[in-house]
C-alpha cells in the first residue's frame, strides 16, 4: 500500500507544479496583452517588464494554488479511476481515505506555505509592483493617469482623512478635509487644505489651510484659522496613509490587526467589513484543501469516456465554491452573518460535503 500511495503522491506533485507554472505563465502572457501597445510605443526596457512581474509573483502564487492543487488532484485520480485501479484498491477492502491521505496531507502543507507567502511576501511585493507600474510602465501616460482618486483613510488619533486625489511619485494630496475625533467619537475639530505634501522626518505641510474648532453641539466655537502654510499633523507616512486605503488583501494579518486597532472608534459597518476580511485571511489559505476534498470524488469514474466526464464534474463541483463563498462574505459584511462564521462558513458547508461524497465512493 506504502508503494501506490508513493506513486499517488509523487504524480500528485508532478501534476501541482505543472499545473501551477502554467497557471502563472497564462496568467502573464495575458496582462502582457493587455498593455502591448504601451510596451512598444513607450520603448518599455525588458528589465522593467520582468521587474514588474517578478513582484507580482507571489500575490499569482497565492491565487493560483487553489485552482493548481484541484487540477493537479483531478487529474490524478481521474487517471487511476478510467483504468479501474480506483476501483481495485476499494474492492480490496481499502476505503478511498487511504489513497487521498497523501494527497489532503501535502496540500495542506501548501495552504501552511501559502498563508506565509501571503502574509509576509505578498503586501510588500505589491507595494513595490504597483511602483515599477507607476514609474517604469505607464511612464508615457499623463501625471493625472497615476493619481488615486477619493482617498478615504482612518489615521490614528481618530483623524478621518479625505483627500479628492493622491499622487504617489509626489507623496501630494488634493483638497483635503480632515475631522478629529476624541475617544468619544465625537468631532472635535476640522481642517481643509488646498494640498498637502509630505516634506519628510514626519512632517506634512498643508498650504491655504484652514482650520475650524467644533463644540460638543457640532458649532464652530471660535473664528477659523486661515494659514499660507501650516504643519498638519498625520500619524502616518505616505506609504502607510496608501497601504490602509489598499484592498485588506494587500495587507498582512498583522498590519489589517494593527489598522483595526486604529479604527476601534469607526464606522461600526465599515469595523464589521474589516473584521470579516480579517478572519478571512487566516480562512483563505484552506481553499486549497476543500476543492481538493470535493473535486476528487466527483472526478472517479470508470472507463476512458466517462473518465473525462468525470474530470469536468470534479472541477465544476470545487468551482462551485467561489460564489458559495462571496454569498457567505457579503452576509458577514452585511451584518447578518458575525465576521469569523462568514469567513469560514463556505470552508465547513464543503468540507462537509466532501467527506460524505468520499465515504461514499469508499
């Protein structure tokens, strides 16, 4: 038995590298397409290209591994079940548990690697993929092309900051309005400033700003203060004032625990959103193993016909779990699910169905 389960395992990881290469490598070939015409009209140097996608390769990883583990698991299976060998092994009194254990055992592993690489590779590698974009291959679009628009960020000290556009090269805001808070939600002050830049060693310097003192009832308590210049204080750099307005999948689990923190005395929807995210990046490495778990069964069918038949039931059946898990997400995020149950929700409904579908076919 040690024998077929070494042979199980190791086409298994012959199968997840193939698979996970070629995944990446399309995936590539097609953003490429999607901006050829700026690579030759900007004379974009092969160095910047593979810069840039260098980066971008472990945030591909990440996404890639759960589609690669099903395939690679697929395939396997699918090969042993058309020449009845599947069926040899059960009739042999041997439940189906025993060929899948090496299988579920290294693709767990992977989902041990992939939460690393997403929580220590993947933020800061984006950081510096969007910066290659930016500055090396979109050089030949207009400035106006690379500002963030709407940028909406809850700093510390209970600061709310709104700013009309952001341009990262310039580390400069756009008409930006900011509330300070106390500890009691309440808005203790207000600031607009026509722009406001970074000057470095923690300094942010606003220029026509003025500045409004609010009372306990929402009224200006006092004349405002009109400044050419004036020093504002904002907790953050720029790249973190940028990296708490990213999508949550960008950030680690230790800097979305950190912002949540910050956020403690925020929008409690906006909170509950954040929360869900949370639990969802300590949920998401697991994907792996529960199409895994689903499609394996669904792909063991007899014969050379029914073996293909079999294969496509197998993936759609794992494939079914995405919009199974944005419904569970958007109930979590929508307050009618509490965040941890929506972010593992999908994980227990199929896991559960996978077990059943693999007593069965034992």
């Amino acid at each position: 038995m040690k024998i077929l389960e070494k042979y199980v395992l190791k086409s298994f990881v012959s199968a997840f590298f193939f698979c996970i290469v070629l995944l990446i490598v399309l995936g590539i070939i097609g953003d490429i397409l999607g901006f050829l015409d700026d690579i030759f009209k900007n004379n974009i140097p092969l160095a910047s290209i593979l810069s840039f996608y260098f980066y971008l390769a472990p945030f591909a990883f990440v996404n890639m591994v759960p589609f690669a583990c099903l395939l690679g698991a697929v395939y396997v299976f699918n090969s042993l079940s058309k020449n009845h060998e599947v069926t040899a092994v059960i009739a042999s009194g041997l439940s189906l548990w025993k060929i899948l254990r090496p299988v579920l055992l290294v693709t767990f592993l992977l989902c041990l690697f992939t939460f690393i690489v997403n929580d220590r590779f993947v933020p800061s590698a984006m950081r510096k993929s969007s910066r290659v974009r930016q500055e090396e291959l979109e050089q030949g679009k207009d400035k106006s092309a690379l500002e963030i628009k709407d940028v909406a960020i809850y700093g510390k000290g209970g600061q709310i900051i709104y700013a009309k556009s952001f341009i990262p090269g310039d580390n400069l805001f756009h008409d930006v309005i900011i509330h300070r808070q106390d500890k009691d939600h309440v808005i203790t002050e207000k600031i607009t400033a026509r722009i406001v830049k970074w000057q470095g060693k923690k300094s942010w310097v606003g220029e026509d700003v003025i500045v409004f003192r609010v009372d306990p009832a929402g009224d200006f308590s006092e004349d405002p203060g009109v400044y050419k210049k004036k020093r504002i204080f904002i907790g953050e750099r720029p790249e973190n004032l940028i990296n708490n307005q990213w999508d949550p999948r960008f950030m680690s689990y230790g800097q979305l625990k950190q912002y949540l923190k910050i956020f403690r005395i925020g929008s409690p929807s906006t909170l509950r959103r954040l929360l869900v995210d949370l639990n969802y990046k300590l949920a998401f490495p697991f994907t792996a193993l529960i199409t895994v778990l689903v499609g394996v069964p669904f792909s063991i069918e007899t014969g050379r016909a029914s073996a293909l038949i079999g294969m496509a039931k197998g993936i759609m059946a794992a494939i079914l779990y995405l919009p199974v898990m944005a419904v569970c997400l958007a109930l979590g995020k929508g307050g009618a699910l509490p965040p941890a149950v929506s972010a593992w929700l999908s994980h227990i409904i199929f896991a559960v169905i996978g077990i059943y579908l693999v007593n069965r076919k034992s």
